[in-house]
C-alpha cells in the first residue's frame, strides 16, 4: 500500500493522553471501490507506481462534492459491434442506472493533496507536531488523528515514538480490524538562519523512528511528511522528479478541492495552535504584576469569609451572582475585529479585583459545576469569552488557578461543537493541573468521540433542581414553622424587639389571612409577585 513503493522499515511511535486527537469510528467500508490515481505526468519508475486514492468519509471528516459511482457493467459482457444487434438486445424498458452512493467522498491523490488536509483533519495549522492519521479499509478512509508536540531534545524521540505508534494502532484497532496504514505529518517552522530543507533534514531520524516504530507493529507507514515553511518534503520517495530536493510548494489557501468541501460543509480553519494557545495564556509584564497583586489580595479577603459559618455557601452564592453578572455584561458589548483585537476588548470589561474574585470563586468544586451549566443558549458565547479573560488573568504562582476556567471553557467549546478548541482548552487545563478529574473526563470524553448532550442534560436537570429548591427555601419551610408552631405549641407573647413583617405579621416570616376568599401575604406581599 506504499504510494512510492519503498521497502518499509519497521519503527514505533507513542502519544501523550492529554494530547491525543479524537479516534474517529467508521461506517463499512465495502460501499463502493476507488477508481485508481491518475498516473504522474513523467514516465513511471520502479519507485512510482498509481498510488491508491484515501478517502475521507463524510460521516467521520468531512462531507465531499465528488462521489464514484462503480461501473454498472457485467465484467463478462461485451458491447455489441452491430448498431441493430444493440437495438434488438436493448431490453424494452431499461432499468434506472442505480443512484449515486449516499456517502459522499473527498478523494485525496497524492502527497500534495494529503498535505492541504492536514488542517481540516485537525481543525487548524499544527505547529512544532508530530501528527499521525490511520487509515481503513480497502478505500483507505481516515481514522484515528493523534498530534503530540515534538520534543526539543531528540534523544527522546525513541521513546516518544514507540508510544506514539502503540497508542494510535491499538485504539485504531479496537475500532477496527482493517487498519492498512499511517500517514506521518512533521510540522515545524525554520528557526532564525534555517531553511524548510534544513528542518527536514533535521528531523528525517524522527520519521525514520517513527516509520520503524509503527512497522514493528506490522502497519505500513504509507506517507511521511515534513512540512515548513510553505513547502512540504516526503520522507518515504526517492525519486526526485516527483519529490525535489528544494521541497514542492503547499497549495494556495482556499484554492484546493479540500478547501472547497470544507467550506461547502461549514468547516473552518481556527488558525494556527500558537495562535489558539495565545488565546488561553497568562498576562506577563507588568499589567500581569497587578493582576497577580488583585489575587492576593483578594485571596487575603476571601479565606476570612470562608471560615465563618456557612462562609462556603455564602462565597458559592457570591460567585454565581457575579459570574451571572459579567456574563450579562459580555453579553450587551459583543466586540469585533480580529481575534486579538476581539480579547483585548473582553480584558477591558472586567477589572483585576473581579477577576481575582471570579477566579479563587471558582476553585471550589460545587461552584465550577454550577458554572458549567452556562453552555448553551444565548449566554454560551458570553461564557466562553468570560472564561477565556479570566485564563490570561491567572498568572505569576496563580497558574494552577487556570484550569477551572480552561476547563468550564474546553466544556463550552465542546457542548457548541466546536471540538479542536475544546482540545487545546482541556489540554492547557491538565497541563496547569494534571489532577483535574472534570477536565480529565471531558478530554477522555471527546477523544472518544462521545456525544455531549447527555452531560447537558443533566447539568439542565441539575439547574432546574436547583431553582426549584431556591425557590421552596424562600415559600415552603416559613409555612411548614408556622403550622408547626399552631399545632404543638401555645401562641407565644409579642417581642418587641422581634422585626414585625407586614399587615401586621408578628416576624419576617409570618403570613396573615384576611377574610374568606381573600389572598394570603407573606413578608413580601402578594405571593403572585415572586
């Protein structure tokens, strides 16, 4: 299954849990059979033969403009040579030709073409990463997706290798049993004075280990890749009439047959992983000295008030209502603009004292689990960019603090489908706190490719009690005392240093009945106002 026919060395490979990407399940995939590449434009060698097309099916990547309908001909009939002999043998009411597939395909010729996918694979433009793809079935469909960092010190890339390939190939198999390749992809841009040339060459042990990691495990690397810097090199072709030494260019944006089935099904590119990450990281210099002075002070401010008795419920209640309260408040001012012009816009609506505040709030675990139940609706946009402001708030020795808010955040993303930015969200949060079990359940949740409404709705049903239960403290328990008092005890005297409540009620929460027929008050007035 070798696009270029290269004897394959065996090789392992090895992945990070936190920085996995979703293994995908798949539909059968004996529906229809590929039709074989086009042949290159030069001559064919020993090294080049038609390499078999990869599909990428609508149901796991993303829906495609092109389907193959198989040929509808017997292999054992052939066409009459006689115009009349074809009339006569023509049956008189011909058949429909069968429809098209339903499942539509993108067909991916070629190392050029398997390169443009890379950022619609994974959702954006993968910086400094190893990123490994296995492949299905006879039409070679795209499977599993793994992305892992590339490490600075290349006496670990044996290890990391080795992981990598055990980690991807058994979850692929355990999804199914016709796993027939991986695809490689080594993405790093030059460093000051290098050229792309000079990083794949860099880097071509890494993808020899790689390539030997995963051939250990008997499954072919069918295609290894190195690009940067625009350009993309293939590690796995020697001829270099196909592959040049100087490297061959990347597709213009928005130009390739890939480009336009992800558009035409509302998929989008979310920039690069730097760029993504940028979004979540603390403040620095001095605006993060006093950001990081309001935490410390606030914290002085809040350990007080949590001892004191029913200090807890009173900091959790505080926390709500102002988290509430911002949310409305990102709500009214919706910025514009580019993506950095858009968070410098939701870092002015909030001041450091409240983001302190928001952020020791939010540390306990009741009250985080309350605040996840703003991911849906009108105010989820609001949320996520509340949560990612108090991300960048969390800084000097107050990072740790960051993964409440990265997590509620990675949950959002993930809850408005929005699945590559819950990743770099969850996997920044298990990076400032390995132990967070929330983050840790909604990171395994999503590499799993499980389906979030069940855990939205429970969060629903959880609010919905808890309404109700606010609502029953303020009306039931006052009448339950009342009748209690009438019906085991003597009335008792007036206090005249008791609080009397209206019309005449002997305490707050007294309630007066007037004549038949006439609307019993609480403290508050007519109960038909709350």
């Amino acid at each position: 299954m070798n696009p270029h026919n290269e004897p394959h060395d065996p090789t392992p490979d090895d992945p990070q849990t936190h920085d996995t990407e979703t293994p995908a399940t798949h539909p059968d995939d004996t529906a229809t059979t590929p039709a074989p590449a086009p042949p290159h434009s030069h001559p064919p060698t020993p090294y080049d033969p038609p390499s078999p097309a990869l599909f990428c099916n609508s149901n796991t990547s993303f829906p495609n403009a092109n389907t193959q309908r198989p040929n509808t001909q017997p292999p054992d009939t052939a066409p009459p040579s006689d115009p009349a002999a074809a009339a006569d043998s023509a049956p008189a009411n011909p058949s429909p030709p069968p429809p098209p597939p339903t499942d539509p395909q993108v067909i991916l010729r070629g190392p050029a073409e398997l390169a443009d996918a890379l950022p619609y694979l994974l959702g954006f433009y993968p910086d400094d990463s190893i990123v490994m793809v296995a492949l299905h079935g006879e039409r070679t469909r795209f499977g599993g997706r793994l992305r892992l960092g590339i490490p600075t010190d290349p006496s670990h890339w044996p290890d990391v290798s080795d992981q990598l390939a055990d980690c991807l190939i058994s979850g692929a198999r355990k999804r199914s049993d016709r796993l027939v390749g991986i695809l490689v992809f080594l993405c790093q841009e030059p460093s000051p004075g290098e050229s792309g040339q000079d990083v794949k060459e860099r880097l071509r042990p890494l993808a020899q280990r790689l390539r030997t990691a995963c051939g250990s495990l008997d499954v072919p690397v069918l295609e290894a890749l190195c690009l940067s810097n625009g350009r993309f090199w293939s590690y796995c072709c020697p001829d270099y009439r196909c592959c040049p030494a100087d490297g061959t260019p990347l597709f213009l944006p928005g130009t390739s047959v890939m480009a336009a089935a992800a558009a035409y099904a509302g998929m989008q590119v979310r920039g690069s992983l730097k760029e993504m990450e940028a979004r979540l990281a603390p403040r620095t210099g001095p605006r993060g000295a006093d950001q990081e002075k309001a935490l410390d002070e606030a914290a002085s401010e809040l350990l007080p008030r949590m001892l004191r008795p029913d200090g807890a419920g009173t900091v959790r209640r505080d926390t709500l209502e102002q988290a509430a309260a911002l949310i409305h408040r990102f709500r009214r001012d919706t910025p514009s603009g580019s993506t950095r012009a858009r968070d410098a816009c939701d870092d002015a609506l909030i001041t450091d004292a409240e983001a302190a505040t928001l952020i020791l709030g939010l540390q306990d675990r009741a009250t985080r689990d309350r605040a996840a139940e703003w991911m849906d609706g009108p105010d989820a946009a609001a949320a996520l960019r509340l949560w990612r402001a108090l991300a960048r708030r969390c800084t000097g020795g107050y990072g740790e603090h960051a993964a409440a808010p990265l997590t509620l955040a990675g949950w959002v993303c993930w809850s408005t489908a929005d699945g590559p930015s819950a990743r770099v969200a969850l996997s920044r949060a298990l990076t400032a706190d390995p132990d967070c079990v929330f983050a840790q359940l909604l990171h395994r949740a999503i590499n799993e490719g499980l389906d979030p409404e069940p855990l939205r709705r429970c969060l629903r049903q959880q609010r919905e009690e808890a309404e109700a239960a606010s609502a029953g403290s303020e009306a039931t328990p006052t009448g339950r005392r009342r009748t209690a008092q009438r019906s085991t005890a003597p009335p008792r005297p007036g206090n005249s240093a008791r609080p009397r409540g209206p019309r005449g009620g002997t305490g707050p929460g007294s309630r007066t009945t007037g004549a038949p027929g006439t609307r019993r008050t609480g403290r508050d007035g007519d109960r038909s106002r709350r």
